[in-house]
C-alpha cells in the first residue's frame, strides 16, 4: 500500500479494524507466553519484545533494497524506532505486574499524549474541549492506578501501570514521528524496515545485560513470539503505521481505544481474569477522556 494515490475511506476503515484487532492479541500472546515459560519480570519481558521485533524486521529486509530515504526521512524512521523499542520494553514489562485490562486501557491513552506532544512540537494550543478530555483521562487513570489489582503473586500495579504509562507516551512519540517519515516521501514497508530494525537492534542486547537468555525456552514459547511477529507487529503496527500517512494520528489512536476493550474480552475467556471495580470505572472514566481529547482535535 505505498501508492501515492489517495484510498477510498472503506479501505482505510478495513485495515485499521484489521489492524487493531491484531494489535488487541499482543497481551494475550504475552501472558500465553510467560505462562508457557513460567517466568515473568523485566528479562523475559525483554527477551519478548526483541524476538517479536527481530523477526518482523527480517521478514521486511528483503524490501530494504528498493529504499532511497531522504536524511530527513531517515532520521524520523530511526527516531521512531527507538521510540518503539522504548514502548515495547516498558508495556510488555508491565504486564508483569498489572492486568490486561489496566496495561492496555492506560498504553492506549495516545490521543491524550499526542495532543500535549502537538502542543509542544507544532505549537497547537489544546481546545477547552481538548483540556476537558485529558483533565478526565487522567482522573481515570489515576483511579487505575490507586486500584488497580495485580494478577500474580509478585505483582505490583502502581509500577505495572506506570509501565504502561511510558509506554503510551513512547507509543504516541512513535506515531508523531512514523507520519513525519511517511510524509517526507518513506513508503510503509521502508518506514517499518527502518523502525523495526532500529528497535531489534536497540533491544537485542538488553536481556543478555540482565543476565537474561534467548534459548532453552519450550517450542510453545517461540511458537507464541512468531504469532507476536505476525499478528499484532506485522498486520497491526503496520496497518496503523500505513493510516497515519491518510489519516490524522489522533483519529488513528482513537480507534485503537477498542483494544482495550478486545485484550480485555480475550483475558477474561482465556485467563478468567476480571479486572475489579477501580479499573473498570477507571478505565472507562479514561476512555471517555481520551475519546473527548481526540474528537476536539478531530
């Protein structure tokens, strides 16, 4: 989908419904993983996060010999890359500590984060409307937060949500600067090539730093890392990554707000987990904040 011709509206509609029901399998291949393993916390987590991203980078590289980035595009693409490696280490090390509903509900806060970065980086001044919705998101994450219930003996939701806050804000850092690379003449797949490859090679080294391997995992765990590749960062990331090129960012992350939603579905059929009464009032509280913030900027 590099054609520089515009799409029709239902092909932009059908990918981003695509590509967020991708993305809404992310945290359950996590915890499908860490299951499988029996092992969780900031090590495996990263071992996670590289593995998904080296292999969606290799499955791209053949495409890397048709690229002629311009030194701008270039250096937004690998700017980006870092911001994901950023976002994939800190949301997948969350949900550690924190439940699926929590994790997902708060690192999709981007139209909230995307509206501050504007503010800062364009000098777009948020709306009355716009300051309503990030002053109602905020409450609802902060209940999040106080109440959120942890899903394992050792978890620990204050420092599983915080997780999940930095990555929103990488998340959102991301999408700002994937448009910026697109506009400034990058194809998607040459976009993602670059910001996949920048984040394997930023994260690839980080588990062995902590003493963490990438072997002597059962197959069902590399098994469950190549759906990760495929699902939620090839068809996902990708789809909203070729969106944000149509559409505005902020509409892209309001329609991500129905993973959530999904992730969460998918935790209660698949794990039984029920999130508790602070994060479901929380988490409904954020959404309705951020769905203000993104439709005042719409």
């Amino acid at each position: 989908m590099s054609s520089l011709n515009q799409p029709k509206e239902w092909q932009i509609a059908l990918i981003l419904s695509g590509g967020v029901l991708a993305i809404a399998t992310s945290a359950v291949l996590v915890r499908l993983s860490m299951q499988a393993t029996g092992a969780s916390g900031p090590g495996f987590s990263l071992v996670l996060a590289a593995s998904r991203l080296t292999l969606a980078a290799i499955v791209l590289l053949p495409n890397w010999h048709r690229q002629t980035p311009s030194p701008t595009a270039l250096r937004y693409a690998l700017t980006a890359g870092v911001a994901l490696a950023i976002h994939f280490a800190t949301w997948i090390t969350s949900l550690s500590y924190t439940t699926i509903a929590a994790s997902t509900t708060i690192v999709t806060t981007n139209p909230v984060w995307i509206a501050v970065l504007s503010w800062v980086w364009y000098g777009e001044k948020p709306s009355p409307q716009t300051g309503l919705g990030i002053s109602i998101a905020l409450a609802g994450g902060l209940v999040i937060g106080l109440g959120g219930a942890g899903t394992s003996p050792d978890a620990a939701p204050l420092l599983g949500n915080s997780l999940a806050l930095v990555g929103a804000w990488a998340a959102s850092l991301y999408f700002l600067l994937g448009r910026e690379a697109q506009q400034q003449g990058l194809s998607i797949s040459g976009y993602a090539t670059i910001a996949y490859s920048t984040a394997a090679i930023v994260l690839l080294p980080l588990p062995l730093l902590v003493g963490t391997s990438y072997t002597g995992y059962p197959l069902e765990t590399y098994g469950y890392i190549a759906l990760m590749a495929l699902l939620p960062q090839l068809i996902g990331h990708t789809s909203l990554n070729w969106a944000v090129r149509w559409v505005s960012p902020t509409l892209v992350a309001l329609v991500v707000l129905f993973e959530p939603v999904a992730s969460s579905l998918f935790g209660y059929v698949l794990f039984d987990e029920l999130p508790g009464l602070p994060v479901l009032g929380g988490g409904l509280l954020l959404l309705i904040g951020v769905a203000i913030a993104a439709v005042s900027r719409r």
